[in-house]
C-alpha cells in the first residue's frame, strides 16, 4: 500500500483517494467482513464527486461541542456499538433540520451523529430532552446509576466539577 500511495502516511493518501478523488475503497468501517488496516477497491471508475460545504473548523467545533458523542443515541466516537456488530462507533456531522428543507450549513443547525444513527435518519429530528425531564429521569434511576451520571459528568467537566467542590 505504501508503494502505490507513494507516501508512508498511507491511511492518509486511502482517505484522499475516497474523498477528493471518488475512489471507491471500503475499509472495515464499511464491511464487517474486512479486518482492521484491510483495505478493498471495489472498481477503478471513481465516484461522483461531492461538495463539503462544511468547513473543518466548523465540524471540529461541532464535534467538540456535542462532547464528540452523538446526539441521538449517546454513544461516545470510537465505543464499541451494540447496533453495528460491536465496531467502533464513527460520528459524523448531521443537519438538524435538512438541507432539502431548507435548512443551513451553520453550527446551530448540525450536531455529531453517528453512523447507525446517520443511516436512519432520513430527515428525522427528535426533540431533546430539557434538564428538568433528564433530571427527572435521573431521580427515578437506581443510586449505582445516579452515581454513574455523576462519575461520566466530572469526567466531561473536570474544571467545573472542582470549581463546585470549591464552592462547597
């Protein structure tokens, strides 16, 4: 693979391959039956070309904002996924409200998405819960639970945490 990328940074030079010039690789992300660092080039006809209208920057302040979890589901990038054979979870960056319904390439109208979640979207937008339903929730659940919320909040929000504490 290094030969023909004519780079060491291979794994770069495949994602160049399939975004910028339409060549169709899968990897295991794509199939399950493909292992890690497997890479299958499924014809030499490149793809159609699409435009990102969303910057770089944008999607890693997205991604940062959204705590690089997806806002439907709740599963961090990179976690195992029940729903997809146990691969690490991928996100992406998904509109709110579609563009086919008019809706904008801003970061108030996109959110980190996963790709199980992504695939069965299709222009759906759940409501997300306020903190008076989540925290409702949270009182209804057992104590070992509650703790667990409190545990993953300090992890997300260390500076804040101790500035609680401070406060006493």
């Amino acid at each position: 693979m290094r030969k023909v990328a004519e780079t060491s940074e291979w794994v770069r030079r495949v994602r160049e391959l399939r975004n910028e010039e339409g060549m169709n690789i899968v990897t295991h992300n794509d199939r399950s039956d493909l292992k890690p660092g497997e890479y299958l080039l499924i014809n030499t006809k490149p793809l159609p070309a699409f435009e990102r209208g969303i910057s770089k920057e944008v999607r890693a302040y997205v991604l940062d904002r959204n705590g690089f979890t997806c806002q439907m589901c709740g599963i961090a990038a990179g976690e195992p996924h029940p729903d997809d054979g146990g691969r690490k979870a991928r996100l992406h960056i998904g509109h709110i409200i579609d563009k086919s319904m008019g809706g904008l390439d801003d970061a108030s109208n996109l959110r980190a998405i996963c790709s199980v979640c992504n695939e069965g979207a299709s222009n759906l937008t759940l409501n997300r819960p306020d903190a008076i339903k989540l925290l409702a929730q949270l009182r209804r659940a057992p104590g070992k639970d509650q703790l667990d919320v409190l545990e993953w909040i300090v992890k997300k929000f260390p500076k804040q945490a101790e500035e609680l504490l401070k406060k006493g």
